[in-house]
C-alpha cells in the first residue's frame, strides 16, 4: 500500500512538472499577427509576379508585353479584341502601368494595368481571357473651408495658405466675368468652400467643386454660389446674393490667368515700327504654346496670316460683336467653324510683328475697334423671378458659413 501511495505521489510530482513546462513553453511561443493583404487595383499582389514601371518615350504596348514573353500573335489578338475599350497605340509617355504575372514555372502574364489618371485605370486580362474593363480607385471627398489675402498675386495667396494652385484656376473661372484678375490690388480677400478629392484618403487627387465663395475686390464683396439649373443635365452656373448670374456673354481675357503687357491706347510707340501709333488691342503677354480661347460663342470669319498680325484668328459672335486673336504660333480652327465660349482656337506665339511672346486681344462693337474693358457687355441669363425663393434659401447657410469664416489681413 505505502509502495502504491509513493508510485501516485511521483506521478502527481512529474504531471505538475509537465503542466509547468507546458505553461512555459506557451509563454514563450511569440505570437504571429497575420501579413496584411497588399492590394492594388482590386488584386491581391501576393499572388503574383508584379512588374511596376511608367511608361518610357518610345516603349509600345507591344514591346511592354513582348519584354514579359508576350508573343507578337498574342499582342496581336489582345490588341484587337480589347480596342474597343483600351487603345493600345495610345499609351502616353510618363503614365504608371502594371504586369501581373502567374507564379508558376512559366511566369505566364495575367494582366495588364494602365493608369489612366490619378483615378481612372483600365485592366487588360492578357492571359487565357482576353478582355479590358474601366475602372475607378475609391476617392473620398473631403470638405475645406480657406480664407486669403493677396499680397502680390492670387497664386502666391494660395501658396502662403499651403493650398493647391488648382484653387487659383477655380477661382479665375468662377469671377472670370466679373473682376479683371489682372488688377488684382494688395489687401484683396478671398474666403472659400469647397471639397478636395482623395484617393484611399490620403493622395490629393483635385478640387471636386467650390460650393461658395466671396472675393473681395477694391473694397466690394463678389459672392458666388454654385448652383444646379437643370436637374435633368445636372447643369451648374455660379449666382451671386442677388440671384444673378456671374457668367457674362465675354470673357474677361482669352488667356487663363496671364498678364498683361498693353492696353488699348490711341498712341502707344511701336517697339518693333519704331514709332508712336494707336494700338487698337489688349496684349497679353505668356509663354508660348500658351492655349488661346475665344471669349465668346461665335463662328470662325479668318483663320490665316499676314506679315504684320502673324496667325490670327477672327471671329464673329453676333451683329454687334466681333473679336480677333493675334501673333499666334499656331491656329487651332478654321474658317466657317461654329466655336464655344473657351475652345481653344490657337495658341501664344510672336508671329508678325511682335517682340515676344503674347497674343493682342481685339474688339468690335458694330464694325468699329474699341476698349473691351471700357464696354458694359451683356450677360447670361438670371435666376427668373419663380425660383429666387428657392435659390435664397438654398444659399442662405452657405453666405452663413461663408460669413463665419475670418478673412485674412496683411
């Protein structure tokens, strides 16, 4: 019996023993957190061979996938079952792309994805099946709200702010119509509502919209509030407190936010004639290449050259009102053509008589040459009397926000 108890004591000791040892070795296993899935376009790229690169001057589809073993015949028939949805002779230089290959013994390409913007890519199935399909990152829009002072220019209020200088475009096109952003004066300020785009949250990816501005200019407050006309287009214009429209049937300058470098003047010295004239036009000087738009719907009335304007362009919008578009480096529209208020219908050059770079601006009001900032020009339709109830208490919360936000002083 005592021989029993001892064998049972030394086995309860040895079980304890176990236990601990089995306690310690559990302590001591480190604890494994899964690897996180990278993904990338809606694939998991763990599962495959990737090649990421941008496109080259020079490299074609054909010489990317030929790189990967792509045969010729196979790029061939890639190419013409997928050229309804993806182009591929149109790749551009600078663009990102991506090739999936299998992880087997082949390393056989499975797909091909082409960065068409910040947002938009096209995926080439470029294996068994052969198909290309649009598709969109997942962009999230967030709301800002930024206020301004301009010391010396709309773009470096902007960049003092640490703001996108895509926010002096949008602001140029809203007031376009309705302040001369070429004379701008120091103590200008500018308030803003608008949403940025983000991709996966965090890549800046453009301005969405600008809900509602105010820019005081010259001591007078220009609000502006983006509003939809047309539910069914979903057509938005820009309105002001009093229900009026900011658009004018002109645009203020041919040239998105230039200089300029003369005005219209009855005797101005010529710097390439030597001698003082009339300078019936509005020079405004840019870089060449500079894209030239027409202030006005209209239709094309010249397209052509001479020795003293260079490439010109003329274009008649009504009866009334006619402009030309002088020393350009090249044309952009022909004669007879119906254009658009800002098609591009050529671009800054010094073609003719012109020491630099910059395109004269000039103006006809009923056959005769005039200042087109000395002229009250019309202006695009209003918000009519039935809906302005509707308007003002759609833009009240907005001028209420707007109101709220402290402007900027020097």
């Amino acid at each position: 019996m005592k021989k029993l108890n001892f064998l049972i004591l030394i086995m309860l000791v040895f079980t304890a023993c176990n236990d601990d040892n089995s306690v310690e070795n559990v302590e001591k296993v480190a604890k494994v957190e899964p690897v996180p899935e990278v993904k990338k376009y809606g694939f998991v790229l763990d599962d495959y061979e990737v090649i990421e690169d941008t496109i080259r001057p020079g490299d074609s589809f054909g010489n990317l996938l030929g790189s990967e073993g792509v045969g010729l015949g196979k790029v061939y028939e890639i190419s013409e079952k997928v050229k309804d949805t993806f182009n591929p002779a149109r790749i551009v230089a600078g663009k990102k792309y991506m090739i999936l290959k299998a992880k087997d013994s082949a390393h056989t390409p499975q797909y091909f994805i082409y960065e068409d913007n910040k947002i938009d890519y096209t995926v080439v199935g470029i294996g068994d099946e052969v198909a290309a399909f649009k598709k969109k990152r997942p962009v999230s829009v967030k709301k800002r709200e930024v206020s301004g002072v301009i010391t010396s220019s709309l773009s470096e209020a902007m960049q003092d702010q640490g703001l996108s200088n895509l926010l002096v475009y949008e602001l140029s096109n809203i007031y376009q119509w309705s302040i001369d952003f070429f004379r701008l004066q120091k103590g200008d300020q500018f308030k803003m509502v608008y949403h940025e785009k983000y991709i996966d949250d965090t890549i800046f990816a453009g301005i969405e919209s600008v809900e509602a501005a105010v820019f005081r200019h010259s001591d007078k407050p220009y609000y502006a509030f983006e509003y939809e006309t047309d539910s069914i287009t979903g057509k938005v214009s820009y309105y002001d407190e009093e229900a009026k429209a900011l658009q004018s049937f002109f645009l203020k300058a041919p040239l998105d936010y230039s200089r300029i470098s003369s005005r219209y003047s009855k005797r101005r010295y010529h710097p390439v004639q030597k001698r003082w004239k009339a300078h019936l036009g509005t020079d405004y000087a840019a870089a060449t290449g500079t894209p030239i738009v027409s202030t006005a719907d209209g239709v094309v009335i010249a397209s052509s050259y001479t020795s003293g304007n260079g490439n010109y362009v003329k274009v008649r919008h009504n009866s009334k009102y006619t402009t030309q578009y002088l020393h350009m480096s090249k044309r952009n529209v022909r004669n007879g053509q119906a254009i658009k208020q800002g098609d591009v219908i050529g671009f800054v050059g010094s073609t003719g008589l012109a020491t630099g770079p910059h395109v004269c601006y000039r103006f006809w009001v009923n056959g005769r040459q005039v200042d087109p900032y000395r002229q009250n020009l019309p202006t695009a339709k209003h918000i009519e009397d039935g809906h302005k109830d509707e308007y003002y208490a759609f833009i009240e919360p907005l001028r209420k926000e707007l109101d709220k936000i402290p402007y900027k002083h020097i």
